[in-house]
C-alpha cells in the first residue's frame, strides 16, 4: 500500500511538472509598435529623375519595447515582425496668411509625384518595404501604402536600429519642400 502512495504521489508530480513546463514553452504575447518619424521632399524641378531621401531616422527602439511586454520577453523572443499600417501625410500650410487658413498646397502635394519607393536600412542592408504608383493629379495630402516586404526579411532591420529611405518621382514640378510625417505601425509577436 505504501509503494502504491508512493507511486501515484511521484506520477503526479511527473505530470503537473510536464504541464508546467509546456505552458511557460507556449507562452505567446503581440506587442504593438508605433513609430512616427517626419523628413521633408525636397523642390522637385526634373521630372526625369528620382531623388533619394535617405538617412530618415527611426525612433524606433525594439529592444526597449519588447522589455516593457508582460511576460519578461527579450529580444531573442520575436518570433515574427509585420507591419500592419503605413501612412504618409503631408503636413498643411497657411494658404491664406489673412484668414489663418490650412490646407493642401495645390503645387506642392502627392498628386504631384508619379511613383514614391519606401525603403528601410539597417546594418548596411537596405530592403524595400513598399513601391506606389499614384495615378491622381487631383491635390492628395494623404497615401496609405501597402508593404510588400516579407516578416523575416523584416526582422533584421527592425532589431538594428532601423533607418527610412524614399525615392520619389515627379510628374509635375513642384516649387516648396514637401513635409511629411511618416506613421508605421508595427505588430512583434514574442513566444518562450
């Protein structure tokens, strides 16, 4: 009787340490990320070329992210990175000094522009995140891009400090720099 205690006591702790151990194994958390970053285009006069603006600094901290998660992740714990929002919006001018008015520059906005490239760089890496054609000539303040870059190829360049690069093309001359704001969401899912 006693080795039968025994046995069923030692089988017990057997299995409540296996469960256990699965559990902390499956633990899964998505972290959002939100990364806000503005960078001006520059007077466009050549409709032939496509300038680069590059070096548009991240504010993105990864790193520091992942450590406010609930669980005590790392960054060793992302399993997969996505982006699941890009946005670029032009900030608005003063079109009437008088009357104090905003609104879209009519020569100077992304109805100008024939293509825009987004890009990311990282640890002298640089990948393509999304590729626009904006057909309209009709005044546009905001674009809503859809990334094509794949999650493990995103990754990399998320964990080392990321820097944004864009390559426009013009279909009209514009006459004063565009100011946009960069608004990316990103989702980090983290395992252990």
């Amino acid at each position: 009787m006693k080795s039968k205690i025994i046995y069923i006591v030692l089988l017990s702790f057997v299995i409540v340490y296996t469960s256990c151990s699965k559990i902390t194994e499956d633990i899964q958390e998505d972290i959002f990320i939100k990364d806000t970053v503005s960078f001006e285009i520059p007077v466009l006069t050549d409709l032939t070329s496509s300038p680069a603006i590059t070096e548009i600094k991240s504010t993105l901290n990864l790193e520091e992210q992942v450590k406010k998660s609930a669980n005590n992740f790392t960054i060793e714990n992302i399993k997969t990175t996505k982006i699941t929002s890009l946005n670029l919006i032009l900030a608005p001018i003063i079109l009437n000094p008088t009357k104090d008015s905003l609104g879209i520059d009519p020569n100077n906005n992304f109805g100008n522009l024939e293509t825009l490239k987004f890009g990311i760089s990282a640890g002298g890496n640089t990948g393509n995140i999304a590729n626009v054609i904006i057909p309209q000539t009709s005044k546009t303040s905001n674009l809503s891009l859809t990334p094509s870059i794949l999650p493990e190829e995103l990754k990399p360049f998320l964990i080392n400090s990321p820097n944004y690069n864009v390559i426009v093309k013009a279909k009209k001359i514009t006459t004063t720099p565009m100011k946009v704001a960069i608004a990316a969401t990103y989702t980090i899912t983290l395992s252990k």
